[in-house]
C-alpha cells in the first residue's frame, strides 16, 4: 500500500509503500510518548525504506534517543519548522522505515486488535483499553509488526 504524508506545517512531505499498513501497536515508552505526544503513546507503521520519497529533506531534523546513558543509533525523523515527527529509521534494520501513523495522510486500514507496548513505562495518568480486541504488553511484543501482520492474514504481498 503506498502511504502519502508529511509535517503539519507541509514543509517536509513523503512517500513510501508499505505490506503491512495496519496502525495496530500503542507504544507508551517514554520517547514515544513524548516525541510523539498523542494520548500517552504513539503508533509506528512498518514500510520499504528503500521506497522512501521525501521532498522537502533540508527541512528536516533527526534526534537519536539517549537510552540508559547510550546513543539509539534509531533516527527519529522530524520537521525542524513545526516539530512534527515523521518516521523512524535504524541502520541496526536498514531495509526497514517505521513512519509514524499520524504523520501520514493516506486512509489507513482499521485494524482487528490493539496491541498496547511498554506499559511499564507508561504514566499513572494514562487509561489503557481493556477487554476483547485489546492486548497488552508490560516491554516489547512477541510478534514484530510484519509476524502480527502475517498472523492475522493482513501482510499485502
């Protein structure tokens, strides 16, 4: 599926196509919930990053997360006018791009379940969903986004 999207102030837009498109995982760690800063967590999409099209790429900034006192070598993507973040790309996963859910602009398909990540870190203030179609983690999933995909039969070939 070809994902379109960009920055909120337009500086910044991209392309890129994705097989697994769905915005299923809530992540609540600390990064995400304060780079991305919508209610508590942010939703990262998995996509080609060899398909990535930018145009507006001067504008653009990159933060790498000091994480227990080291350097992430994953590069959090970002507009340098608004602040809008973008993606996030990892050379650890070059084939890899994770653009983030609200920075794209294309429909996106409504999925079978939420699946809610790093609920240790997650503040007392934040409500998770409980109940069928919702699923929770304490750290990281078992699934990688393309096995979720895979396993709910929504990986586009």
């Amino acid at each position: 599926m070809k994902l379109s999207g960009g920055c909120h102030c337009g500086a910044v837009t991209f392309e890129l196509e994705s097989k697994a498109p769905y915005p299923y995982m809530r992540c609540y760690c600390s990064i995400c919930r304060k780079i991305g800063g919508s209610g508590g967590y942010a939703i990262n999409l998995m996509a080609d990053a060899g398909s990535l099209m930018v145009r507006g790429a001067e504008t653009k900034g990159v933060y790498n997360a000091v994480i227990d006192g080291n350097t992430s070598p994953a590069e959090r993507h970002f507009c340098k006018s608004c602040g809008s973040h973008l993606w996030v790309w990892d050379p650890r996963w070059p084939e890899l791009i994770h653009p983030h859910a609200g920075a794209v602009d294309s429909p996106l398909p409504t999925p079978p379940e939420t699946v809610h990540i790093m609920l240790a870190f997650k503040p007392d203030w934040i409500t998770v969903p409980d109940g069928p179609g919702h699923v929770h983690f304490q750290n990281y999933p078992d699934k990688s986004i393309e096995d979720w995909h895979r396993s709910k039969g929504l990986f586009e070939a």
